[in-house]
C-alpha cells in the first residue's frame, strides 16, 4: 500500500480555480442585486414597523380626544339637566325628561352631541 504522490501544480491550480470561482460568484451582479434587494426588502419593513407603531400611537391619541369629547358631553348635558331641574324648581313644576332636553345615552349617538341639544342649550342660557 503505497501513497499516490501529490503534484504541488495540479493542485495549486485547482485551488487558484476554486479561488477563482469563489471570487466571481461574490462579483456576481446578480448577488448585488440579491444584496441590494435584501437591503431594500429590510428597508421597507422598517418603514412599515414605524408605520404600525405611529398608527397605535395615532389611535391612542384619538382614544383620548374620544374619551374627553365623551365627558365634555355629557358635562354640558348634566349642567343643562341641572338648569332644566332649577328652572322647572322656581317655576314650581316637576322636572321632568319630557322637555327638548334627553338623555345622553338614550339617544344612541354613539358619543356625539345631537344638534337640537346644542340648540336647546344655546336657548336656555
């Protein structure tokens, strides 16, 4: 059993082959265009994560205006209920929800002030 022996060239020139191989497939236009691609698909998620995050921070703050405008509703709605309850008082009637003046939440508005409230209210004041 003896050893084949190695010829230092032949096997120089296949390593300078695979070294050069391996070199054009890193300068391949083609793998920039992948590492370009990649680059702008990575690009384009971020752009969509601060899309989603903005749209969360935007909805809470519509949240917020939402509650707010909710309880200033209903603020001017228990301030005109309270005169409506005084003027009904002086005037010795009953005070009563049979007057232009309902219920916030019988109204079904879903969080908006009906026009002939405002107008209601406007008029009484």
């Amino acid at each position: 059993m003896g050893s084949q022996p190695v010829d230092l060239r032949e096997l120089q020139a296949s390593l300078e082959n695979a070294s050069a191989q391996i070199r054009a497939l890193t300068a391949n236009p083609i793998t920039e265009q992948n590492n370009a691609n990649f680059k702008t698909l990575s690009d384009i998620n971020n752009a969509l994560e601060n899309i989603e995050k903005h749209m969360k921070e935007t909805k809470d703050e519509l949240m917020g205006i939402r509650r707010a405008v909710t309880q200033f509703s209903k603020a001017i709605i228990a301030d005109a209920a309270r005169k409506h309850n005084d003027y009904a008082f002086k005037k010795n009637q009953k005070a009563s929800w049979t007057s232009p003046l309902v219920p916030f939440h019988s109204v079904g508005t879903n969080g908006m002030i009906p026009a002939f409230l405002i107008v209601w209210k406007m008029r009484s004041t």
